[in-house]
C-alpha cells in the first residue's frame, strides 16, 4: 500500500514538470538579460546588478500589509513606453495595453524563518500584437486571465556569510569532528534489526511526509522566486511580477483567426 501510494504521489508531482519548467523561465528571464548585456558586474557580496525593470511598480510590504491591513488592493497600468520596452524584450510586434487589478496579503503557510511570502492575485488584461505562425501577419489579439502567484523573498542578506569571527577552516573543523563523534556513538548501539526498522520507519515517513504536502497543494498557484521580483530588502515589484506572468500566458505558437493550416506535399 505504501509503494502505491508513492507511486501515485509521484505521478502527481510529475504531472506538474511542465508548469515548474515554464514558470522557471520566467524566473530566470532577467539573469540571462544581465549576462547578455554585459551589465553582470557583482558586488563584494556576490550579488548580479540587474537591469531596470521595464514596468515597475516596487511597493513596501511592510508598509501595506501589517496588524491591521490583512490585505491591499492595487490597479496598475503600464505607459506608452513601458509597452514600447515590454515588446521589445519579449519579441513582440506591439503591446498595446497592459493593466492589472491585484490583491496583495501576507502568505504564512509558505513562508519560512527570515523568508516572507506574499500571495498575489487578481486579474491581467492586455492587448498584444503577433505575429501568426501559419500566414507571417501581425493580428491584434485580447488577453484577460486569473493570476494567483505566491512570491517568496529570494537573494542574499546583509549578515549572509558572517561566521561570528569564525573562519571557514574553523567551521568545517567542528562540523567534521561533530560528525565523527556521532559516528562512534551510533557504532556502539547499532544492529541489524534496528537498522531494519530504521529503515522501514524512514521510508514511512517520507511516504506521510509527502502525503501532507500534497493535501495543501494547490495546482493553481504559482511559486515565484525572482530577486528581480522580490527581494530579501522587503520591496516587491508587481509591475515586473504582472510582466513575467503576461508574457508566460501568451500563446507560444499564435495562429490568426480565420486561417487553416499549411499543407506540404512532395512528389517525385
């Protein structure tokens, strides 16, 4: 029963590759646009400087969600060039318009110690020119679609890589001397059927462990982890978050109404 159950739960996770891998596209869309324009200098702290995002509207969080604000709702809408800029980085013929109606709340349940989570949702609606893969013509095409996203503060802190005056050689020293020393502990109690049950209990475990993640997975929400979006300053970008969500929305392969596939024959 157990087997089964982590078969499916398996199938379950890999049902969803397609939309991590689609979503990890557009969390790595502003990295290679760093390296590919040369603007990958980094800080002493290791920190990538990244590009100016094209539409962007940073908000505090600390500012509008709190004690007494469980939620904050904003309406955003890109300019002229804004667009102009959006087009061109996503290889699009013209954007004519791009809005959004959001709600913004404190997400508890994915966050961590030190890592803060805001849930985004609402709605996206934007007009966009492409180009049809069929006839080579610019049509105009109407988007509107749901957007509920959950954006985890990501990059590096300030304290990040302080030792509290300890070296590296030093930490390594008592972590190694540490393991060594349970090592020898274990040694002397271990046998065979306790290492048996061990073994059995550690393989149920992880099937429950699982088990209890999927009960609070929600197939429709998005895990975005972007510096460029959200970063560890408390300062969250959703112009940059309705932009990346846009253009993972749009129709890879756009198709002009009206028009029927091409047909090749060869003969001979």
């Amino acid at each position: 029963m157990q087997k089964l159950t982590f078969i499916l739960v398996i199938h379950h996770l890999f049902c969803h590759v397609d939309s991590f891998t689609t979503n990890l596209h557009g969390k790595l869309q502003h990295r290679i646009l760093a390296l590919s324009s040369g603007n990958d200098s980094s800080s002493s702290t290791g920190r990538i400087d990244f590009p100016p995002n094209e539409f962007s509207r940073p908000l505090r969080t600390g500012a509008i969600l709190g004690p007494k604000r469980r939620e904050y709702t904003i309406e955003i809408s890109a300019k002229e060039e804004e667009l102009q800029a959006l087009a061109k980085r996503f290889s699009l013929s013209n954007i004519k318009t791009l809005s959004a109606d959001l709600v913004l709340s404190s997400d508890r349940h994915n966050g961590s110690a030190g890592v803060e989570c805001i849930q985004v949702r609402g709605d996206i609606v934007a007009t966009v020119t492409q180009t049809c893969v069929r006839t080579n013509e610019d049509f105009e095409v109407d988007l509107a679609f749901k957007m509920n996203s959950v954006v985890k503060a990501c990059g590096v802190r300030e304290d990040e890589g302080d030792l509290g005056g300890l070296s590296v050689a030093d930490v390594e020293g008592a972590l190694n001397a540490g393991r060594g020393s349970n090592r020898r502990k274990g040694n002397k109690v271990r046998k065979e059927g306790t290492v048996r049950n061990s073994r059995q209990s550690w393989e149920t475990m992880r099937v429950r462990e699982i088990e209890e993640l999927l009960k609070d997975f929600d197939i429709e929400e998005d895990i975005v982890e972007d510096e460029s979006i959200f970063g560890m300053d408390g300062m969250i970008d959703i112009g940059e978050l309705v932009a990346q969500t846009f253009r993972l929305k749009l129709d890879p392969y756009p198709k002009k109404p009206g028009t029927e596939p091409i047909n090749y024959s060869i003969t001979g």
